[in-house]
C-alpha cells in the first residue's frame, strides 16, 4: 500500500512539474504574433538612429524569435501577474518603416509606457490609434521623425505622466494644446522642443490653461497687464515644470 502513494506521489508531482513548465511562458500567443508582426513592418539601419544619445544602439527587435517567450524579449516588459506586456522601449532600435494605424501594436491595450524615440518613421503621421492604450502613462516619439500634425486623439490619453513629442516635422494646433491641458492633470514632464506651435499663441496658451476666468474675478480685470501677470505666476506655480514651459517656449519660436 505504501508503494501505490509514494507512486501517486510521484505522478502528482510530475503533472505539477508539466504544468508549471507549461506555464512558463509568460506571454500569450496573441502578444507574441502581435509583436512579430510589428516587427515585419520594419527594415533595420543604423543610419536610423544616427543619434549622440544612440551611442551603443543595436536593433533589439532582431532577436525577437517565435517559440520564445515575449516577456524576455529586449525592449519588452511584462507584467509578473498577467503576462500583459506593458512596458516596449524600442528608443535606438534603427527601425525604419512607416507605422500604418491599424497594425498590431495597438492590440497591446495593457501597454503603459511606449518609448520610440530615435527610429526613422520616414515622415510617416502619428497614428490617432494610440487611444486603444487607455493606461499609457509615459510616451516617447522624441526624434523619430514623425511628419504633420500630432492627433487630437493622443488628448485622450488622460493617464499620461509624461510626453515627449520632439521632433522637427510636427506641428501642433491650438485644440490639441487644449485638449493637453484640459485632460492631462497628471502631466509632471512634457517635452515639445522643435514643434511647430506657430498658430498657437501665447494668450490662448495662458487662457487654455484655464486659469484665466478665476484670476480674473479676483483681479477684476482692470489692469490687464495685472492680470496676466497673475495668470503667468499661476500657471507657472501650479501647472507646469519650468522645463515645459521652456520647450513651450522654444517650440513657438
Ligand atoms: C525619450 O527617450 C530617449 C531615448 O531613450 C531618452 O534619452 C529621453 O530621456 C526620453 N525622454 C523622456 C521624456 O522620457
Ligand atoms: C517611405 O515612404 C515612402 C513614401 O511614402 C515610400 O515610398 C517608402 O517605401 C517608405 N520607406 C520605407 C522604408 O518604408
Ligand atoms: C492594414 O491595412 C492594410 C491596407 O489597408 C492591409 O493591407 C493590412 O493587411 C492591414 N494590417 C493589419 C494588421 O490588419
Ligand atoms: C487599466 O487600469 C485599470 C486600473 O488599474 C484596470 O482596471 C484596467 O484593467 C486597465 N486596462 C487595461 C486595458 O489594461
Ligand atoms: C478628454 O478625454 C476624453 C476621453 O478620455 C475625450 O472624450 C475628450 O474629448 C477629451 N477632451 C479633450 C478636451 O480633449
Ligand atoms: C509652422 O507652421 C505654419 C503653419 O502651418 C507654417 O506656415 C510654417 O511655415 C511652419 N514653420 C516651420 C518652421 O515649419
């Protein structure tokens, strides 16, 4: 008798041991086929990442491999949990290619930080699919030469903590400011260095920011220069790090 339990012991374990194995992949098929496929749209070219800041950059999308487990992929994080992939860095990973707005990285919907900067998009449009990450809290599109207008859309992206849109052929309009500032209250970095804002004003800026009818009943609105005064100390005590408002500034030269 004693012999039959010590082999049903032995059984279990081994079905423990099979499953465990079998669940070692953290990442799901769908995650993996939907990073792969991503990676299809692109040609690999160091010419692409010709940057200071891409000193030892290598194309980390090349060891990506089917039947391995995404979660260990460079460049990929997954949540420990889930298996969610949450976290892509491909900054410095000499892509080229456009990103059409239907490709499968936007079914990565558990994804919170996204960092692209430094790759040749080959003035290819921002996709406004970034929306379909509900949780992204850090976007990083600097120098990855994007061409025309950064979308309203990415204005939904309400989680954001921090947004990098740098770069030379982008443009951004006044309702997209306003959207920025209206729906990111958790925004602490916000780098927009290089982007054409030309049709964005300084004084819509300041009265986008919402700031503008409460200083006003407070001031009375008598002495404008007053006022703006006010409204200047406001945003830059309560809204913006002195680093935006320094690429503000820049960007709108
Ligand atoms: C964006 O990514 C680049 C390259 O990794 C990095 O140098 C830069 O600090 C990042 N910016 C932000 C705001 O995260
Ligand atoms: C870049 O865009 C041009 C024009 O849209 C296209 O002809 C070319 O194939 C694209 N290059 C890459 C590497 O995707
Ligand atoms: C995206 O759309 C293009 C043309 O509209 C199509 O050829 C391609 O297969 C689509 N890709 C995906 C991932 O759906
Ligand atoms: C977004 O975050 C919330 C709160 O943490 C969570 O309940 C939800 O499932 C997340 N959504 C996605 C698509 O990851
Ligand atoms: C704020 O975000 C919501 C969705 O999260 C969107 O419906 C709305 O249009 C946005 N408002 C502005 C002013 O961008
Ligand atoms: C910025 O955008 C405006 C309006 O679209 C355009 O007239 C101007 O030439 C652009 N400036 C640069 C430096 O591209």
């Amino acid at each position: 008798m004693g012999w039959l339990m010590w082999c049903y012991q032995i059984l279990c374990l081994q079905l423990v041991l099979l499953y465990s194995l079998s669940c070692a992949n953290l990442c799901s098929n769908e995650q993996s086929s939907a990073l792969l496929h991503f990676k299809q749209l692109f040609s690999f070219s160091k010419d692409s990442s010709p940057s200071w800041d891409c000193d030892s950059s290598y194309p980390k999308m090349m060891d990506w491999k089917e039947d391995t487990d995404c979660c260990s992929w460079e460049g990929v994080s997954c949540d420990r949990v889930m298996g969610h992939v949450i976290s892509l860095d491909l900054s410095c990973s000499w892509l080229q290619g456009n990103i059409p707005s239907n490709t499968s990285l936007f079914l990565l919907s558990h994804l919170q930080k996204l960092n692209l900067a430094y790759n040749d998009f080959n003035l290819s449009q921002i996709p406004s699919d970034f929306v379909r990450f509900p949780n992204l809290t850090h976007l990083n599109l600097s120098h990855s030469n994007f061409f025309g207008q950064v979308p309203f859309q990415i204005t939904h992206l309400s989680k954001l903590i921090s947004l990098n849109l740098c770069g030379y052929h982008l443009t951004l309009e006044t309702l997209v400011m306003k959207g920025l500032v209206q729906n990111m209250s958790h925004l602490q970095e916000l780098d927009l260095y290089s982007v054409n804002m030309s049709t964005v004003a300084l004084e819509k800026l300041e009265e986008m920011m919402g700031r503008r009818d409460e200083v006003a009943g407070e001031v009375g609105g008598e002495n404008r220069r007053q006022l703006e005064e006010v409204n200047r100390r406001q945003l830059e005590e309560d809204k913006w790090p002195a680093a935006a408002r320094r690429e503000m500034a820049a960007g709108r030269s």
